[in-house]
C-alpha cells in the first residue's frame, strides 16, 4: 500500500465494491478476482452487462479470464515494462487528460537540477548500502517555499517531461520481447484502456497479490497510479485502484497497524534517532507554504498526542511527553518484518513468539529455514480456532520432538460469528457483526485471550518492576467487563476517541467522556483521546453506534450507500472524490455525478475536505488534501527505489540480463545472507518461471479452509499447473503425482496438464511458466496426504518499500518422480 | 453516552426478506405439502436471525445465522440478502461457513499445552496458560531488554519477542494486539498484510 | 390459482465456477463432504455422487479456429416433464410437485435403483449405506416457503436464476439471440421439457456428459404403460419393483462410481 500513499496521500483501495459497477473499463491485472473475491466479480460483471470492457492481464487463463472479453498472457514479473509501455502510449499520442494532469498531479512541478536516471539507476545511489541518497528527488521551490511550476509543461525538468522522458525507452518491441506480450495484444490493451482519459470516461484497475507479491511490488502498483492519473481516473465513480485485499479484516489490521513500521491510524513509528516527542511531530507533520495545500497532515500532532493518551490516559502528561518515551523506538533505516523476524530466530535473536490467528510456517517464503528458526524458540502462543502446522512444528515432518525446547501453548479461540465486532472489508466499510452463539469449549474470542495475558504481565510488572515498566504498569487496561469477558463496545469507543476533560467548543460546552464524533475535534494538548485517529466518527456523539447501521438508500444511484455501516475516513465512500470535479467543482461527467459544488456546499457523497473547489483562490483548496503540496503524485520521491518506476528483473529470472539496463534486480532490496538463503537465477537446473497463488475453495495456507470436508472435497490436495507443451516435453500427464524444486527445497504434487498456461517468447527464448496453490499443509490432510507447503520453494526476499515477500516470481524445475 | 443497541439484529423474513420467490409474482399457496420435508425450513422460520460477515476474502459480504431457540446453536448460514454487496449470494467458502462452527469437529475447544521435549499436548485450564505465558513474557522481556541502543539512544525495546497476526480477527481485536505489543516494547510486529 | 410451473435457468456464459452452489447444496441439505483425490482437474468430486447433487463441470476446450475456452457446466437434476425417474420409480418416492420439479420422499425409496439405469442425464445418486437414492429436489421446502432453492441464492453472477417457466423461456431465449455464434438454449425441446434450462455457448455435443438429444428409454415407456399398473398392486412394489429394475438394467452400472468415495467420510 506504500505506492498508494505516495501517489495519493492513503494507503488503502480508493474507490469500493459496488463501485466497480460504474466503470467503462475494467483492468484485471496483479488479481485473479472471479476466484478471490468471487463477490466482487459479481459486480465486475454488472459493468460488463452495461457494456464495459473487461480485459485480465494474467499469466495464467483463470476463471477470471474465462468470464474477461480477452485474456492477455504475461510473464510473471513484466508488468512495469507492460504499464510503462502504456505510459509510453498515453504521452506519445496525447491520451491523456490535460486538465485533470495540470491542476490535479504535480505535472507541472520542476525537479532539482541534480537529478538523473542513468542506466538503472536514479541519483544518490548508494550501492555499498543498497539504499538512496534521496537529496536531488526534490522540487524547486519560488521565494515563499511554494513548488515552482511549468504549467505549459515544457520545462525540460518538468515531472511532465521528465516522465515522458523515462517511459519512452518502453517500445512496443522492447516491452514485448520483455513481457512475452505479442505487440498486437500490448496495443489493444493500450488503446481500450486509454480511451478512459477524457472527463465522461471512466477506467479502474483491480490488484491484488499478483501484484505486490514481487521485488517490484509497490513500483508495478506506483505504474498504475501514474497511469490512473494521467487518464483522470483517480476520485471518481467507477475509477480509482482497487486493491482487492486477502484477509476478512486486513484492511482493519493494516489500519489498526499490527505493523512494525506504523502506530494505529498510519502514524509513523518513531525510530531512535527521534529522541523527543517535539523532534518526533516536527519530522512527521509536513508543512506547506501553499495557501491553496489543506496539507491535512499538518494536522499529524493531534492524532499522535490523542494515540497516546488513548495508551495511557491520565499517565500521559504534557510533562512526561504524554509518554513519548515509553513507546519502543526502531532503530534508523532498520526493517522489522517477517521475514526479518524469521531470520533473526534463525540467528537464535527472537526467543518467544506469539503467533495469532495465522500460520506462518506455511505462509512465509523459505518455510525450511523458517520451521528451522522455531526450533530455537523459547516459547511459541498460539491462538486459534483450528491447530496448524506452526503450533506443531515441533512435530513436523523430519523433526525429533524429543530435540525441541519449545514450550507451547495453543489457546482455543472463538470463530467469527462467535463473537461481536467490527470487520473492515477492502471499501473500507467497517461492518459490524454480532454474536450469533457461544464457542464451545474453552474457546474465547483472541481479543479476550489478548487482554487476559496483558492484565497478567501488568500484574507481574506491579508486583516486581522490571526494566521499562512504566509502559506497562501505566497502561489503560481495564477492558473486560464485570463477567470477566471482553467489552467489545468498550474497546470500539476507545477507538473511535473522547474527550478527556469538559471542554466549550464553539460556545457548547462537551462532557468529559463524550465520545468525539469526528476527528476534526481531536486536540494536542490531551484534552482527546483517540486509539485511532481514522476510526474517530465510527460513533456519533450521541453514542450511535454507526458501524451497525443497515440502511439501504442509495441517493445518487452510483452503489455508495451512505447509510450502510461506517466507512473512513468520516464516511465517505470513494476518496479523493473532489478530483471528479473540474477545478470550478463540476462534474466531469454529469452521468455518474459523486459530488458537485452548488455555490456554498459540496452535495453527493462526503467531500474529501470541506473547502470550496480550488478555483476559488482565497478558500478553495487542491483535491488531494493528505499531499504534503495538495496535488497527487506522478513523481513519487517517497519510493524506496526511485521517484518513476523501472523494469528489474525477478530475484530469480529466466534472463541474465536485464533488457533495460545493467541493474538485473531492484537495486533496493534487501539481500538475505543466511546459509538457507540460496538463490539460483538463470541457471539450467532451475529453467521454469513458478509463481504461486490461492484458488475459490481455499483461503490462504488452508489453515480454516482444509479443516472443511466440503472445500476439502473441492480441492483436495496440492498440484502444479503445467501447460500443455512443457508436459510433453517433459513426459509429464494430467494427473500423475510430480516433484517441483528450486535452489531452495522441493514439493511433491499432482500434475494438472492444461491449455491454460501457454509458454512465452522472451528475448528471443521460450520460456515456460508454471503455478502452483499454496493452500496445503502436512497437517492435515493427516500424513501429508494433501502436501505440504509451496513455500519451501519461495525465495526470502521481498519489495523494499513494504517487504512483501517475492511469491509471484521465482525458478524451478519440475521432474518426475 | 448511551449506547445500548448493542446484542443481536433480528431479521425479518426466514432469511432476509430482499430476495423472494414471491417478487417474481409466482402465488406459493401450498397446493400439497409434505410434512417430512419441511423440517429444515421450519426451523429457520422459528429461529433467531443474526447477521454477522463473512471471514475469508475482503468483499465483506454479509451472512444469516439461524440459531435453535432451545439449544442456542447455529443449524444453518446463508447469505444476507439485504445485503448491499453480495445481495446473499455467496461464493464456496462463504456457503461452507457453517463448518466452521462448532459443528465442526476438527475446532478447538481446550487449552492446550506442550512442555520442552514433550511429544503430545495435554489439556490444560486458563488459568495455567495465563499465569505461564506472562511469566515466560516477562522473563524473556526483562533477560535482554534493550534500554539504549548501540549508538547510546534510548529505544525501549524488546527484540526478544515476536509477535504476528492477525488479519481475520476484528478490529477492537486487532487494536488491543496492536496496542499490547507497543506496551511491551516489542518491535517484530506484524500480521498478513504482506502475504 | 395456476400452479406455478417454475424453471431454473443456468447461463453457463455467466458462471465463473465459484461452486458456492456445489458447497450452498451441501450446507442447506446436509450432505457431508467427502474424501477426493487431486486427479489433474479443478472438478471434484469427479462426478454427482450421493453427496453431491450439483457439481460444477470444468472443462478446457479449443475450438477449430484455436480459440480457447474454459467451459463451466453446473451438472444436476434436469427435473424433466417427462421424467424417466418418475415413471419408472415402483413406490412412489419419485414425483412431481406443484412446481413441476421433481421431488423425492427418501422414506419411501426403496433403493432399487431403476431411477439410475432410467434416467437420460445419469442424475440420481444411490447412497450404499443408507439403500436409499439420492438427487436434487430444487430445494422443494425452500420453495414452498417462498425461498429461491440455496442454489439460485449463493449464485453471485445471476448465472442461476429462477421464475416461471414461460419467464424464463423468454429469457433463455432473448440472451442466446444476444449472444450469437453457437450459443443455444437446451432443454425446452424434449423430455417433455425440463425445468432446469441451460444457456450454453457451445453445441450441445461439445459437453462432457451432456446428452445432444435425450429421451426416455423405449423399456419405460413400455414399463409405465402397462407393467407400473401392475406393479403397485403388489405389496409396496418392492419385489416387482427390484424385479424390473433387473430386467431393464441397461448398460449402465448403477452399484460402482460411488464406491471409491466411501471411506473416509466425515
């Protein structure tokens, strides 16, 4: 989600579900969504009826590609060279829409004198550390500290030009030869999608894990957001990027940040070198000297102050930094995700482990060295409402219980509809749910399980100090109920935030307790408590729980829903939505009209900020108001590996070299040294590309789903798709039990001989690809009867921005058995 | 503050009132009926509704519990068809939801434990678990606590202990992890929003 | 009042073989899932069986001109008029309903399995432990009381959909007229015309298991004619009933297919 933020101010799915309805152009691509989200497709399909195109762009025929109007053929890996072609497209026959790229993006921006790609690479790389020096990835700025602008955009260092510049190096020929796109089919795509770029047009993407599964994740999502731009397509009805996310609630835990890198809310975990709460607000507010920039974040120090009262309530004390000191501060530059996690308990670092409602032995990339790293754990919590093959690797296949030191737990937890909640889906509606019986047994929802172990370390701690007590022993944690259970409405309300202390606001005076109804009222001198700042409005201030509401209206006919539980931010439904609006507040497209400005007041869905349209130069503010310079970003300084995007190869790829430039791979990543960490690429003993993925029946490792005798049934058991021409050579039939390996470990499957994966022409080779699901587990089906997991194939390497891990796109070799 | 809507939502109709066979004109009078076969139908009838979400994709789609008024159990699950997104349709998964209610056999229900080299679980009670696990979170916490680090800066810190997940738990849920982690100091935090 | 002669219709251009109808059918009628191999096809079980009344077909099919498609078939009762299973059933068990569907009292099988040797789509299903046949009843309690058969609920593209028969004629129809090509609609031509139709996008005859022109043995014909009469004379027709079943066996082999299904169960 880092290309989301960058290019737009938030990381998440900018439009929604229904909203797929309203589109002229659907572009499937990083998703195989009529078997992932089988619902969504459903509303895919009403845009199909109404006449929109449907193109999948996939390197495998899917089920989504059987319902498409064509299905494109690309290798797994390519698709930067694949978009950046289409940008190449849009510049050279003016596709795109001036109006929206001038007032809208920074376009018009001119970048420092100092910056350069050459041959791969952008200015201040620093390829000792693998890292950016991002110094010269800046704006020139006028004498009032505003961005300098061309806005005839011909300045040669102009985003404009520069952009034009980068992408035109991505021929049809070139791209072709790279992706194994036949050009006929890169020129269709390209013109169907770009007739998208005019005001009454509307063309949307649909991601997923095909495309942040890479080294290149957050770059192949930053493509699409520059091409969305370009065409106009970002805030309006039936536009936007549509990141169709994996988990019932990824979008409430990724808001809630069970990340190393954020605090709930997006805020920034503060790393050591901020050693004060002042030096912490002032890297993380931004400013802008631009009246017409709402700059939303300069709104950052009221979030963060009402986060920590929220820990610590009346502990957290404008004297003590409302407790800055007790959060745990990162060191500078230094990762902390899984896979950093997994090789720091290889390294016998990380001693206890408390892993929850997942089952990371299966799902992370090197399950060998990660099954070989909890070997040196102290302890292992597990929580959840099926066992799995992380809470018994001490059983696994090859391991000697007898050898392991583990002590642990496994704590049964309550199932969904055993419990009340609230669930946030990839729209960001959050939904709430209730509790429709008892889980029997012992089982109790993890939440409680949660906070019962807190209370008890909180205990200790009174009890018998200990170093950096204080961020324990201070901790508001009073939120199981009379009975002992956990008090659902208690947590949400902490959530949604309220005020500490009676406070007169506009003349009224509000209660101490009160909930605060919006996050337009929270405040930086703890007079508010928020948990999460972007959840602040999920109750009104008469305790209206909006999250259960079940209204049906649908005022503007567009599928928003307004009355149907709670969406953030404030409700709105499709963000950015001031951008569907000319600069005057009009519509571009009166057909499908999300929001117009009558004068005095926006009407339609929740305005994204308040403010008159930009025309009006005394009040009116830009449309992309959580943007540092209030415009959305074609130039993207934030990325971890260059401000445009580039095409790098795979980790493990097929070619030598890469066909843009002397930098194979992403020059940004991280490599992992340990001795489990062996890469092959380009090598004859792994001469297949393999990518991985999930199917209807089963839900991520299998964990919940294999357990089910009905999906079971559906899918039973571990295979590799095969094209047809590669069996053959192979002497490989349908059906017949195969290994596949890789530099890394090897996989025994059932072979599925199909016409659906076709082999690709790549620089002059063929090259062919194979798939395989990785919903299986030693477990269960008992005795491995099933398989075990794909991951003892992946590679522990992922994108820089965001360490997902690279599954997509690695090398194998299948061989029979 | 009040907030006291809160427990469960009763539907109207047997199971969602937005899609009938009736909508498409068609008289249901029973002409003959069969006692027999009804049985399953009559029961949703007279259950309690309760609409909860479903746990797998993010669509977000909504679904029906009916649960038996005498037992308190859920007997049957199907898509909500007031529901604005999927209008009660659902996909494999979502249809099997039912299985993964206590009905399924393979759930678990009791707390288990393995102790160091031990081949098997034994069934353990709450309080056991509780009790241990803060012991073990403390002594590992405090064994290496990291008060400064190399470069002298304070960081408050545990790199002892990991923690991941989860993304199919609910948001107050999630917050009270997100939360429990930063108190204890811990910086491996992280959950499926990478894979 | 009109009985309301209803019929599903499945467009097979708008199934994306989710099978939220294979697993809806199994949750809303109590059927377990069962043990099942990976035998190089997304579709399992491989055929109906006992448990499995509705099963998505996959298959992969290249045209003449070298355009590939992935075909989604959802295979299940065809609830015929003119239902073989019907006429050839000696208790009773077998009959048609107010809907024109075909139902089936499981406590008045008999498990003689002539529906199996009778029926021209090879639908019913016999359960070995039970002694009793199994197949789809189009959710007949659901329709009764005024809901869509769980089939037609958990459908989230509207490729099942369901109304009355002259309704639903008129639509299968209009859609093949949008569609063009080869695309057709099945069903309403024979066996008196079913109550489930079909939009297929192919010809019929490129289907796995898809009859090009079903029909009702001779053998029933002549068995409902003359030899069924005779038969409920006698005590519950059981003996007469597994008599003739024997005797109008056919090819098909009505013990077998499930067998390999049966253990491990759940």
């Amino acid at each position: 989600m880092a290309a989301l933020g960058e290019s737009f101010g938030r990381g998440s799915m900018t439009n929604h579900y229904c909203d797929l309805k309203n589109a002229d152009v659907i572009l499937i691509m990083g998703s195989n969504a009529a078997e992932h989200h089988p619902i969504a497709f459903k509303w895919i399909l009403r845009a199909k009826e109404k006449g929109a195109a449907i193109i999948h762009v996939d390197p495998r025929y899917t089920r989504t590609s059987a319902r498409c109007d064509f299905h494109v053929p690309l290798r797994s890996g390519t698709d930067i060279a694949f978009l950046g072609g289409m940008i190449n497209y849009i510049m050279e026959n003016n596709k795109y829409f001036k109006d929206y790229v001038l007032n809208y993006t920074n376009a018009s921006f001119i970048v420092d004198g100092g910056f350069y790609f050459k041959d791969g690479l952008f200015s201040g790389y620093d390829a000792k550390n693998r890292k950016y020096d991002k110094g010269t990835w800046t704006f020139e700025k006028d004498s009032d500290g505003v961005p300098r602008r061309d806005m005839t955009l011909q300045h040669p260092r102009s985003v404009f030009q520069l952009l034009k510049k980068h992408y035109s190096r991505y021929t049809l020929d070139k791209v072709s030869s790279i992706t194994g796109v036949s050009k006929e089919n890169l020129l269709k795509v390209y013109e169907i999608y770009s007739a998208t770029g005019v005001p009454d047009k509307a063309g949307t993407e649909c991601y997923a894990l095909g495309w942040t599964h890479h080294t290149v994740g957050s770059q192949n999502i930053r493509t699409m957001a520059i091409i969305q731009l370009l065409l106009g397509n970002m805030g309006i009805a039936g536009g936007g990027i549509n990141a169709l996310r994996g988990e019932p609630n990824v979008q409430g835990s990724t808001d809630h940040c069970i990340l190393y890198g954020n605090l709930p809310g997006y805020l920034k975990m503060p790393v050591s070198s901020l050693d004060s709460l002042d030096k912490y607000l002032k890297k993380c507010t931004p400013v802008s000297n631009d009246p017409q920039s709402a700059n939303y974040y300069a709104n950052y120090p009221k979030f963060f102050v009402s986060f920590l009262k929220s820990l610590w309530n009346d502990k957290a004390t404008k004297d003590n930094e409302f407790g800055y000191d007790w959060l745990p501060k990162m060191d500078d530059g230094k990762a902390y995700s899984t896979m950093h996690m997994f090789d720091a308990m290889y390294d016998g670092k990380v001693k206890g482990y408390f892993c929850v409602g997942a089952d990371t032995a299966l799902s992370t990339p090197n399950s060998n060295k990660v099954r070989k790293a909890m070997e040196n754990l102290d302890w292992l919590v597990g929580e959840n409402i099926f066992n799995n093959e992380t809470y018994e690797f001490w059983r696994g296949p090859g391991v000697d219980p007898t050898k392991i030191k583990t002590e642990c737990f496994l704590l049964p937890a309550s199932a969904s509809m055993e419990k009340e909640g609230s669930q946030s889906n990839s729209g960001r509606w959050v939904q709430w749910k209730y509790k429709a019986a008892e889980a029997s047994g012992d089982a109790i929802p993890v939440g409680e399980i949660e906070i019962k172990i807190m209370a008890e370390v909180k205990k200790l701690y009174e009890k018998e100090g200990g170093p950096g007590a204080e961020a324990i022993v201070n901790l508001k944690w009073d939120y199981l109920d009379r009975k002992g259970r956990m008090d659902v409405l208690k947590v949400a309300q902490q959530i949604n935030g309220h005020f500490t202390q009676d406070l007169v606001v506009d003349g009224k005076t509000i209660k101490k307790g009160s909930l605060c109804p919006t996050f337009g009222m929270l405040k930086d001198d703890g007079s508010t408590a928020c948990g999460n700042w972007i959840m602040s409005g999920s109750f009104g201030a008469d305790g209206e729980n909006r999250m259960m509401r079940r209204g049906k209206e649908d005022p503007t006919g567009l599928g928003l829903f307004p009355n149907w539980s709670f969406a953030w931010p404030v409700n709105r439904r499709v963000i950015y939505n001031r951008a569907s609006c000319d600069v005057n507040g009009k519509p571009y497209n009166p057909q499908r009209k999300l929001l117009e400005w009558t004068g005095d007041k926006w009407v339609g869905d929740v305005p994204d900020g308040p403010w008159p349209p930009m025309a009006d130069k005394e009040k009116g503010k830009y449309p992309f108001i959580m943007k540092q310079d209030g415009v959305a970003s074609l130039f993207g300084p934030g990325m971890a590996e260059g401000p445009f995007s580039e095409h790098y190869e795979p980790l493990e790829s097929p070619l030598e070299k890469n066909p843009m430039s002397s930098q194979r791979t992403n020059p940004a990543i991280e490599i992992f040294k340990g001795e489990m960490d062996v890469f092959a690429s380009a090598s004859e003993k792994f001469p297949y590309v393999c990518t991985t993925y999930s199917c209807t029946e089963h839900w991520c490792t299998g964990a919940l789903t294999r357990w089910q005798a009905w999906l079971l049934e559906a899918m039973p058991e571990l295979y590799v798709e095969i094209g047809e021409k590669l069996a053959k050579e192979k002497g490989i039939k349908n059906g017949e039990r195969i290994k596949v390996i890789s530099a890394r470990g090897e996989a025994p499957c059932v072979a599925m001989v199909t016409k659906r994966f076709k082999p690709f022409q790549v620089e002059g080779k063929t090259v062919h690809q194979v798939g395989m699901p990785f919903n299986y587990g030693w477990l269960y089906p008992e005795k491995g009867k099933g398989g075990d997991s794909t991951n003892r194939l992946t590679p522990t390497v992922g994108c820089p921005n965001t360490f997902c891990p690279e599954y997509k796109a690695f090398m194998v070799n299948v061989v029979k058995l | 503050m009040d907030v006291t809507r809160r427990g469960f939502l009763t539907i109207t109709g047997a199971v969602g009132s937005g899609i009938a066979l009736s909508s498409l004109g068609i008289n249901l009078n029973p002409t003959r009926a069969y006692a027999k076969e009804l049985n399953k139908m009559n029961r949703v009838r007279t259950a309690k509704q309760v609409t909860t979400v479903c746990c797998y994709c993010s669509v977000g789609c909504g679904l029906i519990c009916s649960v038996d008024g005498i037992n308190g159990k859920i007997f049957n699950i199907e898509g909500d068809a007031d529901h604005p997104i999927n209008e009660g349709s659902l996909c494999a998964k979502g249809a099997g939801f039912f299985d993964l209610t206590e009905a399924n056999k393979h759930r678990l229900t009791k707390v288990l434990y393995r102790k160091p080299y031990g081949t098997e679980w034994e069934e353990k009670d709450w309080d056991f678990a509780l009790s241990r696990i803060a012991r073990l979170v403390k002594d590992t916490r405090d064994k290496e606590f990291v008060k400064r680090n190399a470069k002298g800066e304070l960081v408050n810190r545990c790199e002892t202990i990991g923690h991941y997940g989860s993304s199919n738990v609910d948001n107050e849920e999630c917050w009270i992890m997100s939360v429990k982690s930063r108190a204890l100091g811990l910086v491996y935090i992280d959950h499926q929003a990478r894979v | 009042m009109s009985k309301p002669e209803l019929i599903k219709l499945i467009d097979t251009t708008l199934c994306t073989a989710c099978r939220g109808c294979q697993v809806a059918c199994k949750q809303w009628n109590e059927m377990p899932g069962l043990r099942t191999k990976q035998w190089g096809s997304y579709q399992n079980p491989p055929d109906l069986q006992w448990n499995t009344w509705t099963l998505i077909r996959f298959q992969e099919y290249e045209a003449s001109n070298g355009d590939f498609k992935w075909l989604f078939r959802k295979d299940g009762c065809m609830h015929c008029a003119d239902a073989a299973c019907v006429k050839v059933c000696p208790s009773g068990a077998l009959y048609h309903t107010e809907f024109g569907t075909v139902g089936l009292h499981s406590s008045l099988c008999i498990g003689c399995k002539a529906c199996i040797a009778a029926c021209p789509f090879d639908t019913p299903r016999y359960n070995p432990q039970t002694d009793k046949i199994l197949k789809c009843d189009l959710c007949y309690d659901r329709l009764k009381n005024d809901e869509l058969p769980t089939c037609v609920k958990s459908c989230p593209t509207g490729a099942l959909t369901i109304g009355r028969k002259e309704d639903m004629i008129t639509k299968a129809y209009s859609r093949v007229r949008e569609l063009g090509g080869d695309a057709n609609v099945y069903g309403d031509k024979f066996v008196g015309g079913t109550h489930v139709l079909y939009v297929l996008d192919e010809k019929p005859e490129v289907y796995d298991k898809l009859p090009e022109k079903p029909r009702v043995p001779l053998t029933i014909i002549a068995w409902k004619d003359w030899l069924k009469p005779l038969s409920l004379l006698a005590a519950g027709g059981v003996i007469v009933g597994s008599f003739f079943h024997y005797i109008i066996h056919g090819p098909k082999d009505t013990s077998g297919g499930d067998q390999a299904n049966q253990g491990g169960g759940e």
